[in-house]
C-alpha cells in the first residue's frame, strides 16, 4: 500500500475513533452479550395507518426486511393491514439497535431501528399531498421507546441527501490506491455537521455505523491482498453495534478476506461427509499423502497432486462446499477468540437444506457462545423440518403424462407443478413449443439456478405473485440450468418453496442460448411473452419489483387482442 494511501487511512481512522462507544453500549462479539440476549424481550413494531379508506387498507401490503447475522444478511417478511389501520411486525431475536427496512407502496420506504419497543404513525392525508415519504417526512412519526432513534437515524439518511449520494459515487469509482480513504473523509465531513446541528445521544451511532461502512469497504477492495499491518490491527479493534446492513457486511467481508488467500485443497474429513468407493478412498488418501510431503519440502511439485485434486473433485461433489465450510470454521478459530469467532461462524451457510442440516449439526458441536448456538439451534430445528417436508412433497410426486415438446416429462406435483428436463432441443423451438402449449395464455419465464442468491430470494414473492394471478390467463414457467447443478438439487428447491408452474431442468448450453435470445447475461433472468408468442422487452416481471397492477393490465389486454 502506498504510503500517502495508508496516512490518508490511518488520518480517516484516527477521526473516527472519536466517536468512541460508550461504556454502556454492547458489541455483538463480546462475552456480557449473552446476558443481553437471553434477559431481552424481543422488540415490539407496531402502527397505525390514518385516513385510509377501507379498499385501500385492503389492498396495501407491508413489505419489511430484518437484517441478521447470518448468511442471507435479512429476512424478508410481510404483514398486512388490519381493517383499522393497526399493524404489527414480527422480529424473531433481541438484537440492539436492529434494522429493519419497512416499505408500505405508495406510502414510505425507511429504516427503522429497534431495542424494545417502536411505534409508526401513518397519515394518508398528509402523505398523499408530497408523494410518498422515503426515509422521514411530513405525515410520518416516529414514536415509543426506539421513536426518538429511528427518527435521528432518518434524518440522518436524508441529511445533505444529494452532496452524500454524490460522494457515494465517487467512492464506487475509487480505490485503496486512489483516494477511495481521502473521499470517505468528505462522508465524515457530512456527518459531523448533522452531528453538530443535531445533537443527540444517538450520535455515536451515526459514528459507528460509518466506520462499519468503511471498513467494510476496505475489506472489500482488500480481498486477496495483504491489508497494511496498522491497518489491519485498527480494523480488528472495530465494534459494530447496530445489526445494520453496514454492520453485518462488515462481519461478512472480514470473514470473506481471511479466506480469500489462496490455500490447497485439504481432504481431511471428507470421508465424514462422503461415502467414498475403495478406489475414491485410495486416491484421496493418496493426495492426503502427496500433500503431506510436499508441505515438508522447499521446493515441491504440485503438479502431480493437482492432477489427483481434479480427479477426486469429479466425485467429490456436494462434500467440497461443506468441507471447505468446516475449514473455515476452524480458520476463524484460529484467529479470533470464541466470541468473535462464532459471530463468523454465523455465516457458514449452504443454500442446499441437506448440506445445511450437516453444516449446523458442526457447528452445534463446535461453537461455544451461547446466544450463537441458541439461535443455530433455531435454524438447525427449522432446517430438520424443512428437509422432512421436502423429502414428503417429493414422494408425493406422480409420474407426469404429458407431451414432451417441452422436454422428457419428470414428475407432477400435487401443487401445481409439472417437471420437465431436455438437452435435445434449440432455444427458440423451445419457446415455439412452450407458446404453442400454453396458446391463450401470458408467459411470465423465470431463468435461474439453484445456487444463484437473488433468484432464490425471489421465489417466495414469486409464488405470491402466482397466487394473485391464478384466475388470469398467465402460465408461469420456471426454466433452471443444469450448471453447477443436478436433477436431484433442483426437484428439492421446487418442493421447498412448493413452486407451482412448469419448470423445465434445461442444458446450460441451451439455457445460455436463451438468455442471448432476451439479451440478458445473467440469473435470474425473466421475460413477458404475450399469448400471440410476442416478446415484451423492458417489462419488469421480476416477483421483487413488478407493477401488478400493470402486470394485469398487460395480461387482461393482450389476452383481449388474441380472443
């Protein structure tokens, strides 16, 4: 790291230790922090609309994010209006200062910050005249114990609003190597000033949670290289203290750092995840042996233990990425002490419920603080039941008798759902073949993947979207690729989230054409086709982000036009 770099740094680091944390505040990797989270009670949210019509509190949904420790970093969740007004969020620990992003279209999008007990009052009339609030505004207030802290949090958010989204800007243009430190201190420049006009007891938060964001950034650019040795010992002293996006991704790119340098593959354990052949086991016992020489010597050869890896990785499969997370988990251990290190260990995660299940089992017996195993035990009970009722729907699947112009019929769903795989067949037939089957009818085409994040967050808001368009003229088709994937993984993600619909298990090849087809690159991708075969381009189906209103519009016309 250059050294105007690293004293630009450590000036940014020596501003923003001045807003110390108070004795009484408590950081999430400490050991009292056990006594706060079983002596808490979980956090109340409740509120209340005002001067609404009874249609409209019918028809508005709240839609709200709780940020967590863990891998997904939020839980997403909705809740509906009672038909006076009255509503209540439901959070699931006691965490301090938690965050969580609260949106109810087209009134308010905004940040709340929880410790025991909120209230949010909603005034339609007031709203309506300015348009919907974001953050903080007339028609909203903040109210109860957290009302106060919300409120300064807000309006902190929305503080020289334009002169910090432009600074943010820069800062995704910058880097450690030039100025990425010096224009973060234009951020502190911001914050001192709305500390100064506003004066709270709140203010050291504000503090906290820029220095979380900060060096969240520094990880991230950092990630496989070597932080600066002052650096790196300022950064291991920080003490995020709201379970905020900015303190968690924190967590998540510290963890992310330590275990982005390149190590060798260590096959020490696979036979606990693995049921290995006699010659499965004799070749990973062999490279267990190469590797144990070659670590002895000054000069080894790789060469031959790659070629043993690349063999053994063929058959390996799902036992790499559960390996690799154990490793992990005693990489952190190594580093830190057990409060903190179980804190990381929070993120070992697998987005498969089986391996997930394994994975938790580990780290029940691994783990030593408390208030982490209480809520890994929570996730591990959940994870159990979860894969029951998986296996269940499975069996409950029936052989499908069906034309196969789409694919090889697999299995049919109780749910709703039909299941299909090809690798014999053109991108655009496919989609000739799919229009023709469903003529009459929309097509709303989900591409994803089993192990791709954002599609799979999606899937719960896609099959609400499935059950408000179920009397229309719309097909919903879910088409995954068989990268990275297998037939079992895929028929297991349909009955998590008992998807209805058609899926399509489709080569990647193929998949790969398709996307070229809607000019799309990556997953999840979705497409509008009406029932005349038409595609839609620019029309946003995606469950997350769709206009239903005009998603219906759209249907209801163009199934009009075709009649």
């Amino acid at each position: 790291m250059k050294t105007k770099t690293l004293f630009l740094m450590l000036l940014f680091v020596s501003h923003i230790i001045n807003g110390q944390i108070p004795e009484h505040a408590l950081s999430f990797e400490e050991e009292a922090f056990n006594a706060y989270f079983f002596n808490k009670d979980v956090p109340v949210v409740k509120g209340k609309v005002l001067n609404a019509g009874p249609e409209e509190l019918k028809d508005w949904t709240i839609n709200y994010s709780i940020v967590t420790p863990f891998y997904e970093l939020q839980t997403a969740k909705t809740s509906q209006l009672n038909p006076d007004g009255t509503f209540e969020l439901e959070l699931d620990y006691a965490f301090p200062n938690q965050q969580v992003w609260f949106r109810i279209d087209p009134l308010i999008y905004a940040s709340l910050y929880v410790n025991t007990d909120l209230y949010i009052e909603l005034d339609v009339r007031l709203i309506k005249e300015k348009g919907m609030v974001r953050f903080n505004g007339e028609g909203v207030r903040f109210l109860g114990s957290d009302g106060e802290l919300t409120s300064y949090m807000n309006n902190h958010v929305i503080y020289q609003r334009r002169q910090q989204l432009n600074v943010q800007s820069k800062l995704r243009k910058k880097n450690l190597e030039s100025g990425y430190d010096s224009v973060f201190l234009e951020l502190e420049a911001i914050d001192d000033n709305y500390i100064k006009e506003n004066p709270s007891e709140y203010a050291w938060l504000v503090k906290n949670e820029r220095q979380s964001e900060y060096y969240k950034g520094v990880l991230r650019q950092s990630r496989g290289q070597k932080i600066d040795e002052e650096v790196w010992k300022q950064l291991n002293q920080h003490r995020p203290c709201l379970m905020s996006n900015n303190g968690m991704s924190f967590y998540n790119n510290l963890g992310l750092y330590i275990t982005s340098f390149p190590h060798r593959v260590d096959f020490t354990g696979f036979e606990k995840y693995s049921k290995l052949t006699p010659d499965q086991k004799l070749l990973i016992d062999s490279a267990i042996e190469l590797k144990t020489k070659n670590d002895q010597l000054d000069n080894p050869d790789w060469l031959p233990y790659g070629t043993l890896v690349r063999k053994a990785l063929k058959f390996l499969g799902d036992t790499m990425e559960i390996s690799r997370e154990v490793n992990r988990a005693f990489l952190y251990d190594s580093l830190y002490s057990k409060p903190k290190s179980d804190l990381l260990k929070l993120r070992i995660s697998s987005k498969d419920p089986k391996q997930h299940k394994v994975l938790l089992e580990f780290l029940l017996q691994n783990m030593q603080t408390e208030w982490c195993k209480n809520v890994v035990q929570k996730d591990y009970d959940m994870t159990v039941a979860n894969v029951e009722k998986i296996n269940d729907y499975l069996n409950k699947g029936k052989e499908l008798e069906s034309d196969a112009t789409i694919g090889t019929p697999i299995k049919t769903f109780p749910w709703g759902a039909d299941l299909y795989s090809t690798d014999k067949i053109k991108a655009d037939q496919l989609l000739q073949n799919i229009s023709a089957k469903f003529k009459g009818k929309s097509l709303i085409i989900d591409i994803w993947a089993t192990w791709c994040d954002p599609c799979i967050r999606e899937m719960p808001l896609s099959t609400q979207l499935h059950n408000e368009m179920k009397d229309m003229p719309v097909e919903f088709i879910y088409i995954c690729t068989t990268r990275s994937s297998n037939i079992e993984k895929w028929k297991s993600k349909i009955a998590e989230y008992q998807l209805s619909g058609t899926h399509i298990f489709l080569d990647a090849g193929i998949v790969q054409d398709l996307l070229n087809l809607f000019s799309a690159s990556g997953y999840p991708t979705y497409a509008f086709i009406d029932p005349k075969g038409k595609y839609i381009p620019g029309f946003n189906v995606r469950p997350s982000s769709v206009n239903k209103e005009e998603l219906k519009k759209l249907v209801m016309v163009a199934g009009e036009l075709n009649n």
